[in-house]
C-alpha cells in the first residue's frame, strides 16, 4: 500500500516530496519531530491532484503554511503534511489584489505597498501565510484580515472549489469557517485603498518598530501563546502571577513579553506543553481566569 501510495505522489507532476522529513526548520517556534510524507505543492492542480489521491489512500494529512501558529509535538506527525509555501501567486487589478494562500504575510504587504495599496500594513510583522491569516483571522494594532478580505477560493478535502464570500467565511476575533469545516484556503481576494507610498511605508516600518520593541523577536516562538481572555491581556495577567521568567526545560516565558513562551535552543513540545499548563493552573488560582492556547498541537507529543 505504501509502495503504491509512493509511486502515485511521484507520478504527480509539480509536485516535492520528502519521506521521514524534519518538521521544525518549517515553524517559527523551531520545534517539532519528522513528518512521515511531507509534500510540497508547487501548482494548484499539483495541490488538487495530492487531495484526490490522500482521499483514495486515506492517508491522515495536515497543511502547514508558515507554521507560526502551530506546536507539533516531538514524536512528529503520521502521515502527510502538505506545505503550501510554493503557492504564492499574486494578481493585482486596481485597488483588488487576488493571491494564493502560500505567500507570507510580509510578500504580500510588500506588494501592496509596491502598488501603492494602503490597508496590508498591519499585516506586514505577522510571520505567517496567508492562508494561515485566514484560518486565523490574524490581526494587529487595531486591523485584522477582516477589514480587507473580500472573498476567497476554498478547497474541499477532495480538492472540489467554491468560492466564499466575505460574509461565508465567518470571520471573527482569531476565527473563520476554515476552523469549523474541512476547508483549504487556495487564494484569497482582497479590496485595499489607494494610498501614498511613503505614508505606507511609515506606517509599516513604525508597527514593525514598536513591534521589535515589545516582543522577543531575537527568539525563536510561536508568538502569543494564548488567547486574550474576555475583558483582560493574557501577558499583563502571566506578569501579575509572577510567572515572567519560568522556564522548564529551554522553554521560557518571556522576560520581555509573558505573553510570548521564547524557545531558548532545545526546547521540546513537551516543555512548552509543561510550562504552558503550569501558567494556566497559577493565572486560574490566583485570577480565577482560564487561559486558553492561542497555537495548534499537532502530531504526536
Ligand atoms: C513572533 C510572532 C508574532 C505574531 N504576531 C501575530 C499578530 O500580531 N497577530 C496575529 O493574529 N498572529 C500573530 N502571530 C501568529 C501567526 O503568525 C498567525 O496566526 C498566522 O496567521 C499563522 O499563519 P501560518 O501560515 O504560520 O499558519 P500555520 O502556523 O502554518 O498554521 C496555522 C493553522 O492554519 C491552518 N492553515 C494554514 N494554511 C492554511 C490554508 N491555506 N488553508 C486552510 N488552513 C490553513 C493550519 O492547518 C493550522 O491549523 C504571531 C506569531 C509569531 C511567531
């Protein structure tokens, strides 16, 4: 079966594959174990042609695009991650720019603000995709992925498209319909405004500033590792328990930002996994708040 399942992914035109793959060199908290198949789509029909055969196979996958939002465990993951960093294809018609899912968040604020498109800005420091800022409705300083999405091209698990509007995608604080049903984002189309480059590129250059100023940039993380509460900010809450600092294993909170668990060389799944239940019990004793996990665990702890 695995022979066949081998043979089949390498008929696929356009298509990279890996077998018993490192996984943390792709996320931005540098953790993580090996991917049994890990695939690299570099065409949409490469994509559709893999989603096809992982429904034949009934193979367990995963799609990963610039892994700043997800944990994956020490043990990696059985099965097939497909990683959309090679779908990053960006069409701009006037103010509507239309681009593919692979494309890091920083790329595609690049472009914008080479068009003289206002309104990616607050997009520009966020180290994702854009099909992650989608599943997420990422956001920062006030704007999220909300504000500018006007559709967007979904795949279902067998590769069949639809597009969603605005509206169907269900976007809400740090949420949309990609985390509510097997959805993939393909690429998504968004409506900015004509601006002045110059004040674009202030405006980037001074989130980005305050951004290095705040968070522990020189660190490898997985950003905020937990939701903001209703009604409070999980960092100020984390500093308050006397929590800055923890550290198990090479997992620390952030001295500059407790929000933030900092990966200070080798730290593992299962250290950030200890630290992060250790602050939950102490925030929940001391605050009577539960804080819950900002990032995705996936694979094997
Ligand atoms: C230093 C740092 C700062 C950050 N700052 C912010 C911030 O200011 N605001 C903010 O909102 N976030 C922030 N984040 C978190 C993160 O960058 C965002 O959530 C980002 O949108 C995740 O995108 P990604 O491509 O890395 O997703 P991944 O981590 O690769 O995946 C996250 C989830 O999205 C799914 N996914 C990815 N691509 C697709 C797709 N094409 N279709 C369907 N599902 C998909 C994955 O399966 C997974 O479940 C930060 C992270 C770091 C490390």
């Amino acid at each position: 079966m695995f022979k066949d399942l081998k043979k089949a992914l390498a008929d696929i035109k356009n298509l990279e594959v890996h077998y018993n793959h490192v996984l943390k060199d792709y996320t931005s908290f540098k953790i993580g174990g090996k991917a049994d198949i890990f695939a690299i789509p570099k065409s949409r029909a490469a994509l559709v042609a893999l989603l096809q055969l992982v429904q034949d196979y009934k193979t367990p996958f995963f799609l990963l695009g610039k892994g700043s939002n997800v944990i994956i465990g020490d043990r990696g993951y059985r099965g097939l991650v497909i990683y959309t960093g090679e779908l990053k294809d960006v069409i701009i018609k006037g103010n509507i720019i239309e681009a593919e899912a692979g494309i890091s968040l920083a790329a595609l604020a690049n472009k914008a603000l080479a068009a003289g498109l206002s309104g990616l800005e607050f997009a520009s420091g966020i180290p994702g995709s854009l099909g992650g800022a989608l599943f997420m409705n990422a956001g920062a300083y006030g704007s999220e992925m909300k504000d500018v999405v006007k559709e967007a091209t979904l795949l279902d698990y067998t590769g069949k498209e639809y597009n969603y509007s605005k509206e169907d995608l269900k976007l809400s604080y740090r949420h949309s319909i990609l985390q509510e049903k097997p959805l993939i984002a393909l690429s998504v189309t968004m409506e900015l405004q004509p601006g002045n480059k110059e004040a674009i590129k202030a405006k980037m250059l001074d989130l980005n500033r305050r951004r290095k100023e705040k968070q522990p940039l020189e660190w490898p993380s997985a950003g905020s590792i937990f939701k903001r509460p209703p009604g409070y900010y999980a960092g100020p809450l984390i500093e308050e328990a006397g929590l800055k600092g923890l550290r198990v294993g090479d997992a620390q909170i952030s001295e500059k930002h407790a929000g933030f668990i900092i990966n200070l060389g080798n730290a593992t799944a299962a250290d950030v996994l200890e630290l992060v239940r250790l602050v939950q019990d102490k925030v929940y004793q001391e605050k009577g708040i539960k804080l819950e996990l900002e990032p995705r665990f996936i694979g094997e702890f």
